[in-house]
C-alpha cells in the first residue's frame, strides 16, 4: 500500500515551483501525493490538473500580512475553517508526513498537521524567515533553507534543466532583463535608459516586460532604432537565459537561484514590496560573498550599472557555478523519508 505526504503552500509562483519539485521527487518515489493550498493566489493554476497528484484541495483563505484589523480577524477565521478541514483530509488518506513550502496557502495544512502530530517539515525559500515558518518552525522536524547554517541541506530545489544549461561566461555580448511574468516598470524603466549605450557597446538586448507593458515598450525600443529580442511570456524562456551573459532582474528566490545554477552574473533590483524587504536580503546574501550586484530601485544609477559591466565576469561566474549543486530535491527528500 502507497503512503501518502502532503505538499503544501504557493500563492506565488516561487513558492509552488518549489513545491512541484517535491511533488514530482515523491511521486517518483512512489508515495501518493496530496496538495493543498488556496483559491486564491496561483495555486489552482499550477496544479489543479497536475499528472503527479493523487488529490488537490483548494482551501478558501488569504493571507493575513497588510489587512486592516477586520480584514486579519476575517483571514484568521478562514484559515481555523480550513484547519479542520485540513484535519480531516490527514485522517481520511492516513497522511504520514506534510512538507510546508511556505506562503499563506501553507497555513491551514501546517496548522493541521501540528495538531494531529504528522511529521512536518518545512522548506524556507527566503533569507527572512517568514512569518509563518516562523510560527511552525517550533513545531516541525527539519527546516531546510539556502541560507540558514543549520540546515542539513543548503542548495536551493530548482529544476534539472537550468543545471544543464549551466556554462561560464567570459565577457559581455548579452544582457536580458527579467521583470517576472508581470513585469516590473522599474527594471523596464532602466532597460530603455541603459539601451543606447548598450548598443554603442554591441550588446544585445533581451527584455521580459510583462504584459502590462509589453507593446509600449516595444514601441520605444524601435523608437530608439534598437532591435531587442522583447516579449511578456515566453515558453522559451529557458533558451533566452542561455543566450545572455549578465542578467537585470528582482530576486524572488527562485530566480536568483536559478540565475546562479545557469552561472550568470546579475544586477539585482528587488522588489521593494516584499514581505520584511526578503528579495533585497535574498540578492544581499550573494552580495556579502561578491557573487552579484545590488541597488535599490530609489538609488538606482546606470553610471554604477554600467562599471559592473567593466569587472570580471569570468571569476564571478564560475564562482556562481560553484555556490549551488543539482540534487537538492533529492537530498531533502532522503531526509524526509
């Protein structure tokens, strides 16, 4: 008879990117695999027809962070509901353990799991522990994270396939922009400010704007005259990454590690949003160890945008290589099980 481990969290893509690398690892390990998370958020569109999953739940709850009093009391009674019926799903599939990813939708199942005493681990994503891993993390058996000294596994769960485009780059030739699936004015702001200088230096240009700002940036950039590779989304994602050399990019943890594994140098703008400002101290961590470059959208400056360019790209990269090794999945999931 299979056993049964819940996955659970998201809300962001960062979030179940991770929790899909563990789907997948025990699935092929043979367990039936269960997930929860919430309708709200892009769970429901990562995984509502997932292949790898025995079952999903989609709870109906929302964060608790950056509501008014009435609005945190409200999340609060959402997620209790969604407590008990996360305790239920445990008892009725006799689940054996639950691994957190963490973000709002982890809440109900790691609550859960700590009241019906399932063996519970969690996987933080950030530099700034969150606050729910913060509550649970009392309660769990492992906390696994890139940047804590006293995790048993410090590399960060991404994909095979960024690993197997992983190269050194030597010099400059081109630079991609990367705002997200939504896109980010400030680094899209930046890009068309750096671009003329760019292509008097014979750098090409790649740029992820978003879909919000897709066709006006594109329009400016054959204003400029300057014949960037521009597009929102692309599924092909992958192959512009291996194209570039340096990277221009926010620094939700799944993408700076993925920028590490490939070995591309970036300059870092984080999201200034970000809960407990977890992006910059995400890019700050690499920063401490010469390993990226790191402004802030308010000091943002071509003039020192333009001198990282000018240092040596070949030792940064493979030193970026060498922070971060394949098989973190793996390696987790060995002590899980």
């Amino acid at each position: 008879m299979k056993k049964t481990i819940i996955v659970t969290g998201g809300g962001t893509g960062g979030h179940l990117s991770v929790a899909k690398s563990f789907i997948d690892e025990f699935c092929n390990r043979g367990y039936h695999v269960i997930f929860i998370g919430s309708t709200k958020g892009q769970d429901k569109q990562w995984f509502e027809d997932y292949p790898n999953l025995y079952k999903t739940y989609f709870l109906d709850t929302k964060g608790v962070v950056n509501q008014n009093f009435f609005g945190k009391f409200i999340s609060l009674w959402m997620i209790f509901k969604a407590v008990l019926k996360s305790r239920k799903i445990i008892r009725e599939n006799n689940v054996s353990k639950i691994i957190s990813v963490g973000g709002f939708s982890a809440a109900a199942a790691s609550f859960a799991g700590i009241l019906t005493k399932t063996d519970f681990y969690i996987h933080e994503q950030n530099s700034v522990v969150g606050r729910l891993n913060k509550i649970t993390s009392k309660y769990s058996k492992e906390l696994f994270s890139s940047y804590l000294e006293t995790s048993k596994v410090k590399d960060y769960p991404i994909s095979e396939k960024f690993f197997d485009i992983s190269r050194v780059r030597k010099d400059v030739s081109t630079i991609i922009f990367l705002g997200g699936s939504q896109g980010a004015s400030a680094i899209n702001n930046f890009a068309l400010e750096v671009a003329p200088k760019l292509q008097k230096m014979n750098i090409s240009i790649i740029h992820q704007t978003g879909k919000q700002d897709f066709e006006s940036i594109q329009k400016k950039y054959k204003e400029l005259n300057i014949n960037a590779d521009v597009f929102d989304f692309s599924k092909e994602l992958l192959k512009k990454m291996d194209k570039a050399d340096f990277a221009v990019s926010r620094a939700g943890a799944s993408t700076l590690w993925e920028l590490v594994a490939v070995g591309i140098p970036t300059f870092f703008i984080p999201y200034p949003y970000a809960a407990a400002d977890h992006q910059y101290h995400n890019a700050k961590y690499l920063v401490d160890n010469d390993l990226c470059f790191l402004q802030n959208e308010k000091e943002l400056s071509s003039e020192y945008f333009f001198k990282c360019l000018e240092t040596d790209i070949l030792n940064k990269s493979k030193r970026l290589i060498n922070t971060i090794h394949q098989d973190a999945v793996k390696n987790i999931v060995d002590i899980i099980i």
